[in-house]
C-alpha cells in the first residue's frame, strides 16, 4: 500500500496531530485493510471528538518485524460504512467505539455493547438513543440435546465480575460468549479530567495486578508530551519493578494451574514464591503492588546499596527455590496429559486477530513490546522473547516458566549494574496538539497508553488498551470442541483482566 | 511396565520430598513488632513523630506532651479514602504527618476510620450470638464490585501457605447460599449494583458484610466517576471496614479475627 496514509511513529516519540493523515473515511478503512494485509496490526482504534458534528477516527498500528507504528486519522458523521466488513481486526474497536461514541457503523455485524454505559466520547450534536444490552440476544445454537449454561457475573472462585454463556453438547462446549463491563469505572474520563497527581493514581488502579506496567505506560505518555528525560537510573528501577511484577503475576498463574489440575503441591510452592515476590516489591516501593513507585519524571523510591544487596540476595533465593517446583509441575505426566492440546489457539487466528503478549507468544508469534519497540532500559538489556508452538495451556504454562526464568536474570544484571545519578526529574507541562502512543509488555502483553492534547497542552484524548482487550475473543475461539470442565483451566491459562478490558 | 511405573512412583515422591524440603513454610505472624513488614511499608498514618511524650514535627518540639498534641485541632485522615500514596503524608494544612508500619486499621464503623491524630478505635468484637455462631467457622463470599482486581488478588493471598486464613477457620465458598457473609471489593459499579443486592440477599441470616479496601469504603481513586457509587450503598450494613489500597493481607486477618472476638491469637 501507499505508506503515505500512515504516519510512521515510534514508541514514547511525539507527533504533531496535524502531521497525521487525515483522510477520507473509504480511504481510511482501504489503508487500515491493505496495512494489515502487509503484516501490520491494530493496536488501537479510537474516537475523539473533533467538533460538536464530527468525530476524529484514529488508528494506531504496529509492524513487530520492523519495529514500526503508524497512525492515521479520518473525519465521520455519526453514519459511517463500517471498517469492520473490510478489517477484521477492527470488529471490537468499532463496538466500543459505537459505545463510547455514538457513532453508527453501518454494516457492522454486531454492534453489542462492551461495557454497557452511555456515550462519554460523543461529538455534543449528536443525538443518542439508550442502547440496552437487551436488545442485543446471546448467540444461540440450535439443536437436538444443546443446552445453554450461563456462569457469572459472580463466580465461584476469588476472581473479578463477568459473564460467560456456553452453548454445549453434553460436555462439548460449541461456542462460549463473553459478556463483560462489570468493572466498568469510567477510568479514560478520569485520567481525562483528573490533575495530573490524581490521574497517576488511577492509572495505578486500571489493573491492580499490572500496576507497574500501566503506570509505566502512562507516564511514558506524559513524559513524552512533557519532553521530561528520565535518568538512566530511574529506567532501570522501572525495569526491575516491571520484571518483578511479571515473576509475581507469572509464579502466581503456574500456582493457580497446577490447583486447577489439582496438583496441590506446586500449588502451594509457587502460591509462597509468588508472595515473596510482591514482598520484593514492597521492599522497594512501600506496597506490595509497586504502588506509589512509579511517578511521572522517574520514580519515588531509590534502591540504596545496602538494598541492593538484600534485594540480589533475596532474588538469588528465588531462583534457587523455584526451578524444583517447576520441575515437578513440569515433569509431571499427569500434569502434562492436562495441559496438553487444552485450548488451543493458532497462529493464523492469532495474526488474524491481533493477539498479543503470551497468548501470541504460545503460538509461535514472537511479539514482545521490550524486543519490538524497545523503550527505557531494554534498549540496553535485551531479554530474549521466549516463545512456544503448540498454543495449548502446556504452551502457555511453559512461556510463562520461561520468563519467570529471564525475567530473574535481568533482575540480578541490573541490580549489579544499577547506573548512578537521581531517580526523579520535573516533569512539566505538557506540549499543545501532540499525540504519543507508549507502548509496554506487562506480564499479559501490549499495553497502549494513546495521549492527545489539544491546542491548550491539555489532554485531549487518553486512551487506554489493556493487552485484555485484544486477548479475550482468543478465549472465545479455544474454547469450542473442549470440555465444558475445562474451562477454568482454561480460563486460568490466558488469565486475562476484567478491570483492564472494562476500564 | 509394573517397575516402570514404580520407577515414575518413585521419582515422583523424591521430586516432591526435594522440593518440599527446599521450602520454609513460615506463617505469617500477626504480632506488631515481628510482622516483618520492611521499613518503607505504608502502614496507619499519623501526625508529627513522638519521640518518648513530647510531639515534635520536622524534629522540633511542639512543646506540649503527645496526648495534648494529639486532642490540639490536627487536620482529620480519612482511612477510608486514603490509598497510602507516598504524597498523601507530605504536608497537611502545614502539619507533617508519616505512614507508620502499623498494618492494624480495621474499623467497625466508618466514623472509626476518621482520625484526627493517628490513633484509630480498632473493630471490636461482634455480640455473643453471632460469634456463638461464626466465632470458629466462618465462610464469606467474595463479590467484586468495579474494582481493580487488587483487593482480591490480596483475599485470595489470605488462602495461601503463609497467612493461611484456614487455621482460623475462615473460609472463601463458592456460593453466596453457602456463606455466613460478603466481602465486598470495589467501587459499586452500576453494572454490578444488580449483582451485589441480588448476592447480599442470597446469603442466610444472620450475615456479616466487609467493605474492604478503599474503593468499597468510599469509591477510592473512582469516587468522582460517574460510573459506580462510590462505595458500599448504604442497604447495605457493613460490620468491618478495612482500609488500604488494597489493604496487607495482615490488615485483613487482623480485621476478621478482631471482628470475631479472637483478638487472643493476635500477640499485642
């Protein structure tokens, strides 16, 4: 395709909105179709109001291969042809979009409400009619014996809001629909109209298990926008923080598959590992989540030299008492024959939908934010992507066993060699009419912080793409032809965020 | 194959035995002073270090002993709103406060989470009955509502080998039909208003309700959204109320146990 239709950006650099392609809405969905043809993928389609009548459409994509973003931007009446019908990838982005915006994507297949509430994005013109979930049925299937079961929004285990509906043939689930929005908080508003020492708490609170990840992107952005240069240093506490939150999240996910395939030891084992973990993390920020850490212009907390050597001791433990526990869950027969050929996703649904992050990596697409678009200390430190083949819950166990195993390597390189100087530099106001995108892998994956400001350095636009938003319809397409039992294992092995998805 | 499969027996038994004697399976202790919460832990605020009986802010003496220092106009803390962020401390209406590492701050009411001071009325026990009833066996079901997803990842910690919330005979259940009360996580989200009333219902009397986190307490960092409500509704009475963003697992326990009148495993 012509690349003119697509401004080339790069990760946490800043663009000028004028300079983005603003085409006609045919011209948009042709560039967005042959794009996507030629090995790129959405990373994020948005609106933002442009006037009280029209809405901005922005596309941002990403080429993993040449480590590229584009962006490219389309004006539309609230009635637009659908990009949907030409751009797979789009379907869902054009649902929230229809939610969040009002618009009418005409010819789209199914404009079901994501979260369920009203237009917060909506050009001020435009006329709204109430859209109820009740109008939009659930899928059903027809058929001698097919029965319905519906789980949720309260489940069974310690786990967030939503709801699943199988339609299955005795244990055979045929399809699996996810409804979703119960966490629903109205985060992009508040980042929006919050100050900025009030919106980094938020961003804080989109996922309270990647807060790490979601602060780092957010002040990615702000950072950008405000050209605030973190020191050396404070990059590289970001990226030890970072690494520390996915060992905690990655040892907690191999804890809670080996209890769903009631393996009750490994259960336990990593169930303590993932706890010394988050304690690592309070050791340096306070809050066993890395709350209160991550602040735009760097960080609040340093890591002392009497610090450093507790925390490397520490981490060296780790390692030393984790590789048995994976041994055993590996190395397990009867774990692997319940691991194996469960939920598969391939690598063509994959590429076809976007998915990202280790779902994309347990099928052979090696994705990876650090690798691809390298920001902050991974364009010194490079931690190989690790990736599987046969996009089961064994290929997803053992991508997450092997970064649990880099990430711990990473951690023990930059604490030997933590770069001098201060942790925490100003971070001003932020430039008029910019866009950025700040891209970060948390332990899920991709995840997109989009800010645009407007004439005044105010921000305009925050948009917020948790890789869960792109990885739940990955659920969806694994879960025909398994059995209805094991879903939760299922469920467990892609353990996406509700909160993210909701915002 | 009958060796085989003894063999893989054997191996088996002898992976599990190395791995489980490579493991310390220490119990988190509930004491005050052994917690071993590190020093930069974000714990109940207060206002001015005391150091022995005279207040002092930024190191200089007020000039009055703690106790007056304490009953003088200081700003109040809202427990229930705070999130513990390291900015919150840094000067209130020119008075200096600091987190402590006290991790105790359950209340039983929310007027308890009101401090002028630092010092908070800690939970007290529920009234004979009920702990007749639950003092030994307590089930709760988890309803997450517009959260984050923080506050539950620290319940579920609750059940793990450390803090090990079974050895009191507390329990997460699967059903609301199976539980003696909710524990309620989040903000209240519209979408899941239904769902919090129709589970709340569902528990038996009599019932307990905990509000845990900042979020279920006052809508924490959402309480301006126009999305949920900005906390528990007031249908529904709460028993325990426990701060934090989201609270220490050890807040948590030490809520529930207070709350049941066990304070005795807590060593003072």
């Amino acid at each position: 395709m012509s690349t003119h239709a697509l401004l080339t950006l790069y990760n946490r650099r800043c663009v000028s909105v004028a300079d983005i392609p603003l085409l006609e809405v045919e011209e948009f969905a042709a560039a967005l179709a042959s794009s996507i043809a030629s090995g790129w993928r959405i990373v994020s389609l948005f609106g933002v109001p442009e006037d009280t009548r029209a809405l901005r459409l922005c596309a941002v994509l990403a080429n993993d291969d040449r480590g590229l973003l584009g962006a490219t931007c389309a004006l539309v009446r609230q009635e637009y042809p659908a990009l949907s019908t030409s751009c797979r990838q789009a379907v869902r982005f054009e649902r929230e979009i229809a939610e969040q915006c009002g618009a009418i994507p005409t010819g789209h297949p199914s404009l079901k409400p994501l979260r369920r509430h009203p237009p917060d994005h909506a050009p001020s013109a435009w006329t709204l009619p109430p859209k109820n979930r009740e109008d939009f049925p659930f899928d059903v299937v027809h058929g001698d014996e097919v029965h319905e079961v519906a789980v949720g929004p309260v489940h069974a285990g310690i786990i967030e809001p939503g709801h699943f509906r199988f339609n299955a043939h005795g244990e055979e689930v045929l399809s699996l629909e996810i409804m979703l929005g119960y966490q629903h908080r109205g985060v992009e508003r508040l980042l929006e109209g919050s100050e900025r020492g009030r919106a980094v708490l938020v961003a804080e609170s989109i996922a309270g298990d990647t807060v790490i990840g979601h602060t780092g992107a957010f002040c990615g952005a702000i950072e950008a926008l405000a050209r605030s240069h973190k020191t050396p240093r404070a990059q590289t506490i970001r990226g030890i923080a970072l690494e520390l939150e996915r060992l905690a999240n990655h040892i907690g996910d191999l804890g809670a598959l080996s209890g769903d395939v009631a393996y009750q030891s490994s259960a336990a084992f990593f169930g303590r590992l993932r706890g010394e973990c988050l304690n690592l993390l309070m050791t340096i920020s306070g809050n066993r989540y890395g709350r209160g850490l991550i602040r735009p212009g760097g960080v609040l907390f340093d890591i002392p030299p009497t610090m450093t050597s507790e925390v490397l001791r520490r981490v060296e433990r780790l390692r030393e008492e984790v590789r048995p526990v994976a041994e055993l869950l590996f190395e397990n027969a009867s774990v692997q024959s319940r691991f194996d050929g469960v939920g598969v996703v391939s690598a063509e649904q994959c590429r076809a939908a976007g998915y990202v992050g280790v779902v994309a990596r347990s099928c052979r697409v090696p994705v990876d934010v650090r690798h691809d678009f390298a920001y902050g200390v991974y364009r010194y430190a490079q931690i190989p992507v690790a990736t599987a083949w046969s996009g089961d819950v064994y290929a997803r166990a053992i991508v997450r066993w092997l970064e649990v195993q880099r990430s711990m390597e990473f951690i023990v390189e930059q604490l030997a060699a933590l770069p001098r100087g201060e942790v925490l530099v100003d971070c001003g106001a932020l430039r008029p009419s910019e866009l950025v995108v700040a891209l970060e892998e948390g332990w899920r994956g991709e995840i997109a912080h989009i800010v645009m400001t407007d004439a005044g350095g105010h921000i305009r636009r925050h948009k917020v793409v948790d890789p869960s938003f792109h990885n739940w319809s990955a659920l969806s397409a694994a879960m025909p032809g398994n059995q209805i039992s094991d879903f939760p294992l299922c469920n467990k092995s892609f353990n996406l965020s509700y909160a993210g998805h909701d915002l | 194959m009958a060796f085989c499969r003894k063999v893989v027996a054997e191996t088996l038994v002898f992976d599990y035995l190395r791995a489980r004697f490579g493991h310390r399976f220490t119990r988190a202790s509930l004491g005050p002073n052994d917690s071993g919460l590190p020093v930069r832990f974000r714990g109940r605020p207060v206002f001015a270090q005391l150091h022995g009986d005279v207040a002092t802010v930024d190191g200089t003496p007020v000039g009055e002993t703690a106790s007056e220092h304490r009953r003088r106009d200081l700003p109040i803390i809202d427990l229930g709103r705070s999130v513990f962020a390291p900015e919150e401390t840094q000067r209130l209406d020119g008075q200096a406060a600091a987190f402590t590492q006290d991790y105790r701050m359950a209340a039983s009411s929310r007027n308890a989470l009101l401090t002028s001071g630092g010092e908070i009325e800690l939970a007290h026990a529920l009234d004979r009955k009920m702990r007749r009833l639950l003092g030994r066996s307590l089930r709760l079901r988890l309803v997450a509502a517009g959260s984050c997803g923080g506050c539950e990842a620290e319940l579920a910690a609750l059940s793990n080998v450390v803090f090990d919330m079974a050895r009191f005979g507390i329990q997460f259940v699967a059903s609301p039909r199976h539980a003696d009360g909710i524990v309620i996580a989040g903000a209240v989200s519209e979408n899941m208003r239904d769902a919090l009333e129709k589970t709340y219902e569902a528990v038996p009397d009599p019932k307990i309700v905990v509000a845990v986190g900042a979020c279920a307490i006052s809508g924490g960092v959402f309480a301006e959204s126009k999305r949920v409500l900005g906390g528990v509704p007031s249908s529904i009475p709460v028993d325990l109320w426990i701060p934090g963003c989201p609270p220490h697992p050890l807040t948590m326990l030490d809520g529930l146990l207070r709350l049941l009148g066990r304070a005795d495993h807590l060593k003072e």
